[in-house]
C-alpha cells in the first residue's frame, strides 16, 4: 500500500471562502458569531478565522494551543481535559473559551461551532479522539506519535482521505530547515545511494522497565480517571501513570521509540525511497529480580532497546538496513568523524551511509557530511526546497492556514498522507520489542525476526505478534 512523499512546499494564504460554498457548508460557518462582529481594525470574517477545539490542553496540549494562537486567523474556542488542574494555565491563557472534560460531548454539542481539533492527550486516546472529529468533517492536528498502534494509524490515513479534511501530525521539526537542507545535500549525489541509517535518542528520561505501580490511591477531586482511560481497560489511578509518566507504560504510552522516532527517523523517511518495512527484530534491556532470575515487567516499556528494520527500496536499488538505539545507546562512531567532534547532539542524531558518503545530522541542528572537511572542500547545493516560514514554529501556523484555505489547497509538512505510514514504521519497532521474549527457552529471550507483510498490517512468521498490531478498546469506545 505504497503512499506518495509528497514535496516540501512553502504555505500559502488562500480564502477559505469559496470551499465553504463549494462544500456546502456556509450556512454552518456564519452561524458562529465573528470576534469583531462591527468590522474595524483586526476584523477577521467567519470565513477567514479558524475555531479550534483542544483535546489534553495541559502540557504539551499548552503550547500547541499556543502555537496555533501565533496565526491571527486561529480563535481557540473550547478546552477540553480530564484534569482541571493540568487545564488551569490553558484556561488562564484563552478564558473566552468554553470548557468540556469529555470530548465525545464536546463535539456534539459544538459540532456547529468548531472548525478543527487539536489532539494533545496521551498515546492511547490520540486515535478515538481524531477519528470522532473527522467523522464529524473536523481538521485534526495531532501530536506524535499520531497513534498508539498500527491499526490506529492506517485508519486515521484512510478516514483523512475519506472525509476530505486538513490533518498534522505534532513533530514541528518536520517543519524545520535542517531536513530541507539535507534532503538537498542528498537529492544533490553527495552521499550516493544510501544502503544503511542509524538513528539514537537519549530518551526515557521518566520510569521505564520497572515493577507494575502497586497500591490504592485516591483519585484526585480534579481528575476524571475514568475519561482519562477511555479506550482502555480499566485500572486503578495511580501517579505513576498520570499526568506525565503514562509514556513509560505499554497501556497508555509508546515508551523513548513513541516519542522520539517522529522526530529523529523524518529525515530517513521523508528523504529516502522509502515507506513500509519488510521486517524487524530487536533487543532489549534485560531486568533481573534475582540471580538469574528474569524480571516479568510486562506492562513497562524497557530501559533500552536496538530495533533492526530492514526497508526495500521504492526505487528497486536493493534495501536500507536501518537501526534505531535508545535509552542512551548509541552507534559507532564513524571513522570519518574527528574525535572532538560530536556524535549528533551527544543525545540525539542520525547517520545516513551512502555508497559516496556520509552525512550526520539532527532535527534541531543543520546536517553534516563526513568527513567535516567536505563541508569547505565540496560545492555544496544551493537551496532549493521552499522553507516553512518560521520553521518548526511554522508548523502550527501552516496548519492553521491550510485548514482555512480548505481540503487539497496548501502542501504541509506532515500530513496524514505522509504521517500514516510513517507511524507506521516506527510503531514496527514496539510490536518488536512487546513480542521480545514471547518465543524464549529456558526463560531467556530468543530473537526471533519478524516478517511484515504492511498490505494486511500482518507479521507473517509468529502469530503471537499479531496481538500488538490493533488494540482492544474496552465498550462504549471504538474508531
């Protein structure tokens, strides 16, 4: 289910006006009251201002509101979060905005009045929340990872489609001149074909490979613990999981590769002829309870892991081997790199091999080829892929833009279309990594490698990873 990359383009500012008429939706817009109904200095048509709700509007749901605010023609209209205190600084930030704690009511009561929907939750309540805002003809923007599992992120590729509406993944940097320019560097023949890409995060920086948290805790009077749940099974509340260390816990979060992959692999996948992979295998951090004696933490991402895809190229020049590291492992150093120079950012970075040569980079610093000598000695190109007007702070105003502009009418950075697929391949390296150990003899992992058939989102050659492809939602929660 091959998918188009799809170009880097600059935003463009286009009325919005003639795909509302087009759409047949003008009699809904202009029944929402404009912020200067009399016109005058500032006057923004309702045609011309975008109405946004936010889902999870603390933490980073607090500035990506902010991020959308920056564009003159975004008005964040509703709030919408299971935690009042968490919500708090959002509130104080847009007190004209309504507020909700469940978004299914939300956006029945205010599906007149929201045009888009920003998704800021935890992992596993991005999918159900996107979904019933395209269902509902609502612009999505979501944060990264765009969902929980894989299942999740074909469906969301598919309903953006289906329902012809301006979707975003939240990894900003894909907004950023550091892919351009070696997205360029590469287009250029400076690394020749590229056969092998290593990428490495010093990511968990919370809890992970540790006990299942134990013990009754009461539920704070702010916190609705059953909303904050939603598709999942229930469990008791405990801080362990809420409000930040959720990422650490298979249940709620997809661990350092959930968060750190859609930053650090965009450059992979955006430049390279690349889409679904042809197959994983890993290893993990293993914990010990006692000599010789495994840790069954089951429920914790690990500590660390190695994830080994293997990608065959779009353009039939063979395959990319591709390794990512986490938890503060990182690869070799490559020879050509000088030893007081460093290593990416030191946390965080990736190294493309081409059958020319080499290039080191990361999302928040211009990209580097090896040796760092070429850099003076080589032409280098000159840019030629429009830049994203504020960077990675344009992220957030593109979408806006794009959103007003209407369905198909302004290229972003992250799409669906792109972003899909994209989620896609990474969440390959947590169905690895879950299903690590499952084949093991004598209570030691094996290292089984798993075969990926991505047409039907199937792994080909061990039926007992399946189970980590789609989720089961618990009733009254569905896609």
């Amino acid at each position: 289910m091959p998918f188009q990359k799809l170009p880097i383009t600059k935003t463009n500012n286009l009325s919005r006006r003639g795909f509302i008429k087009s759409a047949g939706l003008a009699a809904a817009a202009f029944s929402i009251v404009p912020r200067f109904v009399l016109g005058g200095p500032g006057f923004l048509a309702p045609s011309d201002t975008l109405y946004i709700a936010g889902i999870g509007v603390g933490g980073k749901g607090t500035s990506d509101l902010t991020g959308f605010a920056r564009n003159p023609k975004a008005k964040i209209s509703f709030l919408c979060d299971i935690d009042d205190r968490q919500a708090q600084e959002s509130k104080t930030n847009f007190p004209a905005a309504k507020s909700y704690k469940d978004f299914r009511v939300m956006l029945d009561k205010e599906a007149k009045n929201i045009d888009a929907v920003s998704v800021s939750t935890a992992d596993h309540t991005h999918a159900v929340a996107a979904m019933a805002a395209m269902q509902r003809g609502k612009h999505v923007y979501v944060q990264k990872p765009l969902t929980h599992d894989i299942y999740e992120a074909r469906m969301l590729t598919e309903a953006a489609k289906k329902y012809k509406v301006v979707t975003q993944m939240g990894n900003q940097y894909a907004s950023a001149d550091f892919v351009r320019t070696a997205k360029e560097y590469v287009d250029a023949g400076l690394t020749g074909d590229v056969h092998t890409v290593s990428c490495w995060s010093n990511r968990p920086v919370w809890p992970q490979g540790i006990p299942t948290p134990t013990g009754k805790h009461e539920i704070p009077k702010e916190v609705d613990w059953d909303l904050w749940l939603g598709p999942v099974k229930h469990v008791d509340y405990n801080p362990a999981y809420h409000p930040f260390n959720w990422r650490g816990w298979w249940n709620f979060g997809t661990g350092a590769l959930g968060d750190m992959a859609c930053h650090i692999m965009d450059a992979a996948f955006r430049i390279l002829p690349i889409d679904f992979p042809s197959e994983v295998e890993c290893s993990t951090t293993t914990a010990w309870s006692d000599f010789f004696v495994m840790a069954d933490y089951k429920d914790s991402c690990p500590a660390s892991s190695i994830i080994h895809l293997k990608f065959p190229r779009t353009d039939g020049k063979g395959n990319i081997n591709f390794t990512w590291m986490d938890g503060g492992l990182i690869p070799k150093r490559p020879d050509e790199l000088l030893p007081d120079e460093l290593m990416g950012d030191g946390g965080n970075g990736y190294i493309f091999e081409g059958t020319k040569g080499k290039l080191i980079g990361n999302y928040e610093r211009p990209p580097i080829l090896l040796p760092s000598k070429r850099m003076k000695e080589e032409a280098l190109p000159k840019p030629t892929l429009a830049r994203v007007a504020g960077g990675e702070a344009g992220h957030y105003t593109q979408w806006v833009d794009a959103c007003i502009a209407g369905y198909g009418k302004v290229q972003l950075s992250s799409p669906f279309e792109y972003a899909g697929p994209f989620t896609e391949a990474v969440l390959m390296g947590n169905l690895a990594i879950r299903s690590y150990g499952m084949d093991a003899e004598k209570g030691f992992p094996g290292r089984k490698k798993l075969l990926w058939d991505a047409k039907n989102m199937k792994i080909t050659n061990f039926d007992a990873a399946n189970q980590f492809v789609k989720s089961e939602y618990r009733p009254g929660w569905s896609l």
